[in-house]
C-alpha cells in the first residue's frame, strides 16, 4: 500500500535527457582507480587492506552507471557497504574506507536528479541504512552522527534542486511553444477562412453567370482552383510547423483496432474484448474510441487502489458503437470532477455520442461511452 502523500512521488517518471557516459566520467574513474590502489598500498592505517580496494573499486566504477540506472548503482554499492559496515560491526574493527570512495557522494546526487520517483524512495532507503550502519561502527557523538547524515544526503537535496529547475526551465519553454503554436493555429484559421471566403464568393458568382457566359464560370473555376491550392500550401506549413517532429507525417492515426495494444498482464490486469461489426468505422469514431480507451485505462491503473483487472469491452451494434471500462479497486478518493472525464465528454459530444462515468455497484469505477457509428455532430 502507498499512502496518498506520497504517490505523486512514487509514480513520478525518470528525468528526460540522461546522458550515458560522457568523457568526463572516462577520465573520473581513469584517475580514481590507480589513486584507490595507491591509497590501499601506500597508506599504513587502512584496516582490512583488500575490503578495502574492492570496496573502493566498486564505488568508482559504478559511476559509469550513475545515470542510465541510478537505482541499480546505489543498490550495488550501498548494499556492498551495509554488508562490511556490519561486518566491522561485529567485529569492532573500527573505520573501514578509503578516501577515494569520497566519490560515492555522486551517486545519491545521480539518483535524486535522473531517477524515478521509485528509484529515489528505494535508493536513498538503502543510503540511509547504510549511513546509519556506517555511524553505529565509528560512534562518535550525535552531533557528528547528525553531521555525517546531513552531509551524505546534502548531494541528494542539490540533485534534487538541479533537477526541479532543469523541470520548471522545460516547461516554461513548452509554455513559450504552447503560445506559439496558439498563435500559429490563429494565423491558420485566419488563412484558411480568408482562402474558403474567396472560393465561395467566386462559385457563387460563377453559377450567376453560368448560363449566360460560360467562359465567365471557368475564369471562376480558375480562381477557384488557384484559391484552394494556396490555402492547402498554407494549411500544410502551418500544420508542419504545429506538429514536433517530422514522424507525425508518417504515423497512422490510432483506431479501434489499437484498443487491443492496452491489454497488460499487469498488474492489475488489462483485459480487452471486441465483438460487433467493427468495420467500416469513421476515422473520427475510431480514434475517439480508442482515446477514451486509453485514457480511461490510464485513469484505472492511477488512480484504483488494490485493483487485480481493468476490463475494456468494445460492443458494436447497427447504429452505434459501445465503450465500457470497468476495475475492481477502491473507490477511496475518486471522484469524476476531474478534467480528464471533463475532456473525454467534450470528446464524445463532439461527435454526437454520450459518455458516462461513475463508482460501481459494489466497487470499482465504471466509464460508458457510446458514440454514434457515423459519428454525426449533435
């Protein structure tokens, strides 16, 4: 069970744009390596000689993969110092470590600014045992032990505060491309009604004068011509402009067909049932069908608490097409207020269907979305 506080948290995605390895991380763990063995060799104090090189080893190279799987890093490294700091627990030994492995500092850093939230949680649970094991065998006060926590953890809380603001510069940049493409689709419209306005006035004029002067009707159908091509060159660049990338020209818009890509083995469990006539669908009705699916599934596996299954059940009949989405988790701090429920109706309307959604009769969370096969505005 996670509790509320903390699922934003727990199901936030890893950092976009995690770098690799970089030269930088090359020449790091080319420099640390023969200092960890000269460290291990030339130092008279180190207790436990070769624990103590391995152990260093491991930390300086696992930073190779500090970014691409930061949780694994943290694991590998800080499970290896909980299993020698109880070693040196129950053998009273004293301090075990090199200097070299300073660098570990660099993993919670990595975690907190490329990890998932669940990589974050997880790892720094293992940092803080660690820690703690780590100042039981060497106690020398709690002010010390306070102070050894703070610093550990200070590269945490500075991966933290890099990454909310690497965050908050990306979305005021889409909130920039957001306005732009606002703006973009304004000039759209303006373009294409000044184009649509122009071919009406001429074919109203061209069947005026029709029957009397023939030659007159295809001057307009030449202007007409003219006038239709502009506003589809227009319309093109604006809407190549307006899309991010270029593979949206090539991708297939999504349909009742792709409803059945959302069956997961879970857990909870996606299961997806077709029946009906499905051919011969509009576009529009597909893709519309397949949206809801989505979001509905989405919803389920967010927001329902101890589901084991999510069904989607798709049912075409002579005039319309049926969309039911059904779990089996809690209820507990649903409600169907939200915006997305909000769009998804929008969504329906527009194409002269209905959608419902609201608690089961004894659990779970039902959506009904049934949209006209022909997909006729209201």
């Amino acid at each position: 069970m996670i509790p509320d506080a903390i699922r934003p948290l727990w199901t936030a995605p890893r950092a976009p744009g995690a770098p690799a390895r970089v030269w930088r991380d090359w020449v790091l763990v080319a420099l640390l390596v023969p200092t960890a063995v000269l460290e291990a060799v030339l130092r008279p104090d180190v207790t436990w000689r070769p624990v103590a090189l391995v152990l260093a080893l491991v930390v300086v190279v696992s930073l190779l993969w500090r970014r691409t799987h930061p949780l694994g890093a943290v694991l590998v490294v800080f499970g290896t110092l909980v299993v020698v700091d109880t070693a040196v627990l129950v053998s009273g030994a004293g301090e075990l470590g090199l200097y070299t492995t300073a660098c570990v500092l660099l993993l919670p850093y990595a975690l907190c600014r490329w990890g998932s939230g669940r990589d974050v949680v997880l790892g720094l649970a293992a940092v803080l045992v660690a820690t703690t094991l780590g100042i039981a065998g060497d106690f020398t006060g709690v002010a010390e032990a306070v102070l050894a926590v703070v610093f550990i953890m200070t590269p945490a809380g500075i991966g933290a505060w890099v990454r909310l603001a690497s965050t908050a510069r990306v979305r005021e940049r889409d909130q920039v491309r957001l306005r732009e493409r606002e703006q973009l689709a304004r000039e759209l419209h303006d373009t294409v009604a000044h184009h649509v306005s122009a071919i009406a006035v001429r074919a109203q004029a061209g069947r005026v004068v029709a029957a009397s002067d023939p030659s007159a009707a295809v001057a307009a159908l030449v202007v007409i011509e003219g006038e239709a091509s502009r506003a589809l060159t227009e319309m093109r660049l604006m809407v190549g402009a307006l899309r991010d990338d270029g593979a949206a020209d090539l991708a297939p818009q999504r349909g009742v067909g792709d409803i059945e890509q959302l069956a997961t083995a879970g857990p909870p469990r996606v299961v997806v049932d077709l029946s009906g006539d499905l051919d011969g669908l509009r576009p529009a009705v597909g893709a519309a069908l397949f949206r809801l699916a989505q979001e509905s599934v989405t919803n389920a596996l967010r927001h329902a608490r101890y589901a084991s299954q999510v069904r989607v059940e798709v049912a075409a009949g002579e005039e319309s097409v049926r969309l039911t989405v059904v779990d089996d988790g809690e209820l507990h701090g649903r409600s169907g207020t939200g915006y997305g429920l909000v769009g998804m109706a929008e969504r329906a309307s527009l194409l002269g269907g209905t959608l419902e959604a609201g608690p089961g009769q004894e659990r779970g969370w039902t959506v009904v979305a049934v949209l006209p096969r022909t997909g006729e505005v209201a």
